[in-house]
C-alpha cells in the first residue's frame, strides 16, 4: 500500500504564532507537483508537541481539503494516550485523512505488551490504515520485531515508518515481515540503504524543499538503478545532514522560508537557527540546489 516518497509537512505559522493555512495549501501543491506519493502531515515535522488538538485535525482538513484526493494523506494522531489517538485518528478520517501515522507512545514507556494493546486498539476503532512510527531516540520506546509481526496481523497495520537508528533491527524486520507490511525509512540518510536491503520508500524531512530530488533517489532504487541511487544519495547527503543540523523541524522550516515558501516561524520551545548554522545550511542549499 506504501511505496515512494511520503513528504512530512512542516506547519507554517504565521508571525503571531497562528497557523498560515494559505502558506500550508501553498506547500501541499508544492508537494504535488513535486510527485510525491503522499504527504504526512502532524507528524514530529509538523511540529504536532505544540499544536493544540484542534489545530491539528484543522490541519489535516486543509491538506485533504488542498489534495483533492490526488495523494496519500497520512495523518499523525498518535498520543501516549490510548484513548486520545483513537479519538484523534477518527476525527483525522471525518476531515479526509487516508491513514494516520501513529507514534510509539512516548513518557510513559509501555511494554511491549503494551505497545501491541495500544497499536491495535487504535487499529480497531477505525477504518484508516494504521503506519507505526517507531522512533525510540524520542519517544525512549522500541518496537521490537516480535512485536511488530505481532502488530503485521492486524488488517489494518500495513507500515511501519522505521528511525529506530539500528541498521540492525531494520534487516530483521525486512527478512522477517509479511509481504503486506511495507517498511519505510524515517531516516533520509538511510533511505538508500533501507531500500536497498526490501524498504519500499522514506517518511522525508527533506522532500519538503526537494520533492523531485527525492523522488527520483527513490524511483531509482525501486527500478534496481544503484549506480544512479548511490549518485543522488551522494548529491543529497549535505541536505540531509544540513536539514538536521539542529533539531528538527527548525532547519527545514529555515530552508523553506529562505525561499519565501513560509514565514520563518516556529512555538516554543523550538526557536529559530542561530547566526552559525544558517550560514552552514546557506552553503548547503547552495551547493545541492533542491528541487
């Protein structure tokens, strides 16, 4: 079901810290034209810790609202709470959400017998496919195999967006999964090697300012063209170094509003690149030219 480039949508606000739903339309044809697979909006990018839960659900309408049904919506309605990511994932389908993307609940660290319960649950309340985003560097919670075969029964479980930051868990969830389960990279650096070893795509922070760019890494992956993959891979990697140069979304929201495609607005505790790294991603967005 998942295969490509699915863009993680950054969220412009607006300099009083509102949400720029003009400049969020303006991103998803952005991305379309760019000939992304999908977009996933809400996400870690979207900097979902400081929306409010109806800013979120209104963010998911205006991308639905702005596609048209042309790509995947993939909503992030996840929560530490159980309860919570069911009732945003079913307002997320009511506003044209064709998937939600739902995050390893983080803080409370649940066990892994936790982890299947909470992943389920949600796949039960709704008809959207279900992506798990397992990503312990930020949520001090692992999805471990077992259990992701576990979750792979479910019909409604069908990815998993996969920045556990272990090469070595990646291998063993490709060799060991059902066909049904698509695993994606969380990771732009990783996308070439994910793939390589059975990924069929990557969740992307940098398709954000270079859609066509990763597309075409992508496409020549999948179409067995390594030789080219490893170039663009090559041509790619100072942006995907330079898109994390801080944290994220701060770069990649830098990068976009120096091309005049967002204000340059971020809520605390995010806060602007100092003086240093912007000339860093200057030199780095010069060098690679995003496209």
């Amino acid at each position: 079901m998942f295969r490509g480039v699915y863009t993680a949508l950054v969220t412009p606000f607006n300099d009083d810290g509102s949400l720029d739903e003009g400049a969020l339309r303006n991103l998803v044809d952005l991305q379309i034209a760019g000939g992304v697979q999908g977009i996933v909006p809400m996400g870690t990018t979207g900097e979902s810790p400081t929306v409010t839960h109806e800013e979120n659900i209104r963010v998911v309408e205006v991308v639905a609202e702005q596609a048209k049904g042309r790509l995947a919506i993939i909503a992030g309605t996840g929560s530490n709470s159980t309860d919570e990511a069911v009732r945003m994932t079913r307002l997320a389908q009511d506003v044209g959400a064709t998937a939600s993307l739902q995050v390893t609940p983080y803080y409370n660290k649940p066990t892994q017998e936790g982890l299947y319960r909470h992943f389920t649950t949600i796949a039960d309340s709704t008809e959207l496919p279900i992506m798990v985003y397992n990503i312990q560097g930020r949520t001090a919670c692992n999805v471990e195999t077992e259990t992701m075969l576990r979750l792979a029964a479910h019909p409604r479980i069908v990815a998993v967006k996969e920045a556990s930051g272990s090469m070595a868990q990646v291998m063993e969830v490709i060799s060991v999964r059902p066909e049904r389960l698509a695993v994606l990279s969380g990771d732009d650096n990783l996308t070439l090697p994910i793939m390589a070893l059975g990924g069929e795509g990557v969740v992307s922070v940098a398709s954000n300012i270079a859609p066509r760019m990763m597309g075409r890494l992508v496409n020549a992956i999948l179409d067995g063209r390594l030789d080219d993959a490893r170039a663009l891979h090559y041509r790619l990697l100072p942006l995907f170094r330079g898109v994390f140069l801080q944290t994220n979304p701060i770069p990649i929201k830098y990068a976009l509003a120096a091309r005049k495609l967002i204000r340059e607005a971020y809520r605390l505790p995010l806060c602007p690149l100092d003086e240093g790294d912007r000339k860093k991603l200057d030199a780095v967005l010069e060098q690679v030219q995003p496209e």
